[in-house]
C-alpha cells in the first residue's frame, strides 16, 4: 500500500531510515513516496511548510507516515501538524500511554491509558489578534458538531478496543459555553453506549490524578489544547515521550508520527530513539488491515526493550544491559522478528475495524438578538470606569440600554471595585431596550455614535439567545 513519507527535520531522517529498515525486514507491504515538508520549505519562503508535490501525494496516497518538523524561530510560520490536521480533517489524536516495566523506569506498572485527543478546534484554531497596546486574544472555537464526531470516536474506539471507560476532561466550571458544551455533548453520546462507563473530570485535578493516579483512567477525552498537554503527560508518566507514537484519524486520511521533536542537538549523532517513530507505524500497520505484522514488529520491539537494549534516552544502569544507538537499536529489533516478549504482554491485532462516525440530525434553534458588546481601546490616565460609564451610556440611542462595563472579564461598571486593577481594553455590554427588538441596522447605528463620540472600538460580539437561552456569558461579578 501506498504511503507519504516525510522524514522530518533533525533527528527525523535518522529514525525514519532505522524504521524503514525494521519494515522491510519485516515485509510489511507498504511503498514508501517521500515527499519535503517543514524546515527546509519553511526557509525557501513557504509560510505553510508543505509544497504542492507533497499536497498531490497525500491526495493519492491517503497515508502519511511523518518524522517530527522543525519549525523556524521568527513569526509568520504556521505549524505544520496543525496545518495537515485542519486540511485533511484529521479530528481525532489517538495516543496510547504504555508502561514497559520493569524494564524502562516508570513509577506505574501497568499503566495502559489511551489519550483521545480533538485535533481541529478549541484554540488550536490559531485565529488571534493584537487588539490595544496592552491586550491580545486568542479565539476559542468549539462545534457541535466537532464535539459530537470526537465523543461518538472516543467511545467507538473504546468498545472496538475492549475498552471499559472513557473520561471526558474539561473546564465547563469556568468556560460553561464552550467545554460546557464539548462536556453537555459527551453526556449525550454516552447514553448510547451504556456497556462502557462515562465520567467527567476538571482538567486540572484531571492532569494531577494522570500524573499521579494512572490507573484510575481508561480512554480519556479531551478537547484540543488540554488533549495536547494531556498526551504528553501521560506519555512521560509511562516511560518517556521518546516512546510514543499517535495517529492522526479522519475520514478519509490518516497520519501517523512519532510525537517528540526534531532534536536538533542529538541530530546526526546516531543517538536518537527510533521507538516513537516506530510505534506510529505499528498504529498505521494496523489501521491498513496489517494486524499479523504490526504485532511481528511490536512484539520484536518488546523483545528488545525486555532484553535491556536501550537507547541513551532511556537507559539506565542496572536496568539496562546495553546502550546503543539509532542504527544498532533497529538491529537490534530486526534480530529479533519473529520472537515474542518473554514478559511483557504479546502484542497481537485483530482484523481492522473501521470506526464509522455518523453525526444525529440537528434541529435548527429558534435565534434572537438580544444586544451587542462592543470592545473598546480606551486609554485615559486614570481609567476611570465611571467615566467611560458617563460617556457611552448617552450613546445607547432608543434601541439600546448600557448594561455594563468590564475590563478583563470583570464588572467594573456600575457596580465594582476600586482594585480590580483595569487595562486599555473595555467591554460595553448593550442590551435592548424594553419592547425593542434590534438589528444589525441598529448596531451599525450604536457604532456610529460611538465613532462620532470620538470612542475607538475594535470588536463586537453580538448577543444571541438559541431557543430561549442566553449564548453569552454574564460579566464575572455581575
């Protein structure tokens, strides 16, 4: 089967080569189509990193096997992973968190917890802006219905997998629209799968008990930005990020890569640890239908691990037997094909089962205006909330009444509090007056005063209601 190779930066052409040759001598029937992409496009004056020959081959192939990507310091580079996971609607990061003990060092035998990672929103999104001197935000997209096809994976892959759990990890507490959606969201999904157990967990006890108390999850869900976090965590708890590999899923292509960086330090040294690189393509052996020698490969790799032969990243004396480096450690692992673990479970892979995502309907909401916020730089040298107060509340015409002011989030107007230290950046929340119904004809009239007032506003926001429920947030201290 065809497959899009890009080696990577750093150390990646070194531990794609050793990976290669652990493949072939393990025949597995893939035909490799390398193709450029990161640091190297980066400097030749492509923003994306990735040309359009690389484009042509992923649209055949539908398979990409990728090292890690060095990505220039300096500004105006996009990141390369999140640019392929976007373009090819590869939603779903599913990173296995695995303990070898006792033969590398964890604190946690047995630690087998899955990572299921949303891959597309949240603030990942990368749609940021510098809105006053002093204050610049990053936009916090989540979907329905990317909520819904993450939730539906995640207990699918549980199920198919002989999974018993899956926790969903958020902050609905304080982000109660956006994970108090991707959490409101899984609570529906989880209905339809009553053999597998659901729970729901603050990110931050959440990323304490990972760290702490592994075996308490299953399958964990998340949303992108904690999913990244998360999966990192969990990797570094069971052994070492140098022997995680995740696959990137979508509907139509997947991507398998080894999830360390480049090591650009290391690059060249012949010290790199190929086994992150290694365990992505065990992950795409799989995916294809190729269970008989994704476990031939795997269960040659435990071998090696079982019999001390390690890398200088995870070696360790009187624990390891020997240290060896990229070209050795894949010898290492080709001597000993056909050989199973002596220890550590036998890895074996059934059939592939293809995990089919179908959205449910979605019934339209009936949708109102019930007013707009309009953000403000506003910069006078004692910051008097009042004053600004005293200067937009006139302002609000008949279709509008000044609510609020806030300043970071917090209420400072009418009601606040002298210490609530406040920035060049305002919220003006205006809510409809009684009896009115406004439009955006009476928001671009609202502006207009504003202007003419000599007020500079840099964003609005209007304020929805969706079947009767406010789509906003109240002020903190309102």
């Amino acid at each position: 089967m065809a497959v899009s190779l890009a080696a990577g930066d750093g150390i990646g052409p070194e531990i794609s080569a050793a990976v290669l040759r652990i493949l072939e001598a393990a025949r597995a029937p893939l035909a490799f189509e390398p193709i450029e992409v990161g640091e190297r496009v980066y400097l030749s004056g492509l923003s994306s990193g990735i040309p359009d020959s690389a484009w042509d081959s992923l649209r055949r192939t539908r398979l990409l096997l990728k090292g890690p990507i060095t990505t220039p310091v300096g500004g105006g580079y996009k990141s390369l992973n999140v640019t392929l996971r976007k373009a090819l609607g590869l939603y779903a990061n599913v990173r296995p968190c695995v303990s070898y003990a006792p033969f590398v060092r964890t604190r946690f035998a047995g630690m087998d917890v899955v990572i299921i990672r949303e891959n597309e929103e949240d603030t990942y999104a990368g749609i940021e802006h510098r809105q006053t001197p002093e204050v610049t935000q990053c936009l916090k997209l989540i979907t329905r219905p990317g909520c819904e096809r993450i939730a539906r994976y995640a207990f699918a892959y549980a199920r198919a997998n002989g999974r018993r759990k899956v926790t969903c990890v958020v902050k609905d507490n304080i982000m109660k629209l956006t994970d108090g959606l991707f959490a409101s969201v899984f609570a529906e999904v989880a209905k339809e799968y009553p053999d597998i157990a659901a729970e729901r967990i603050i990110v931050d006890i959440g990323a304490a008990l990972l760290a702490d108390r592994p075996d308490k999850f299953d399958v964990v869900l998340a949303p992108n930005l904690y999913g990244d976090i998360l999966s990192d965590i969990g990797a570094q708890v069971a052994g070492s990020v140098g022997l995680a590999g995740s696959a990137n899923i979508g509907p139509d292509f997947a991507l398998f890569e080894a999830v360390h960086g480049s090591a650009p330090d290391i690059a060249g040294q012949d010290k790199a640890n190929p086994s992150g690189m290694l365990q992505a393509t065990v992950q795409l052996l799989v995916h294809i239908g190729a269970g008989e020698v994704a476990a031939r490969v795997q269960n040659a790799w435990l071998a090696t691990l079982e019999d001390g032969v390690h890398t200088g990243d995870i070696f360790e004396a009187g624990l390891s037997k020997q240290l060896v480096g990229t070209r050795a450690f894949a010898d290492a692992v080709i001597q000993r094909l056909g050989r199973a673990p002596r220890h550590l479970p036998v890895a074996a892979f059934g059939a592939a089962k293809p995990l089919k995502v179908e959205l449910a309907p979605a019934s339209a909401p009936l949708i109102g205006l019930d007013g707009v916020d309009v953000f403000l730089h506003w910069d006078e040298a004692a910051r008097r909330p009042a004053a600004l107060g005293e200067r937009l509340a006139p302002l609000a015409g008949p279709e509008f009444q000044l609510q609020m002011l806030t300043n970071r989030g917090v209420q400072v107007w009418p009601k606040g509090f002298p210490e609530t230290f406040c920035t060049d950046h305002w919220r003006a929340r205006f809510v409809a007056a009684p009896g009115v119904s406004p439009d955006n004809a009476a928001i671009l009239a609202l502006l207009g005063r504003v202007h003419a007032a000599g007020l500079k506003f840099i964003k609005t926001e209007h304020l929805y209601r969706f079947d009767g429920k406010p789509g906003y947030s109240l002020g903190q201290g309102q």
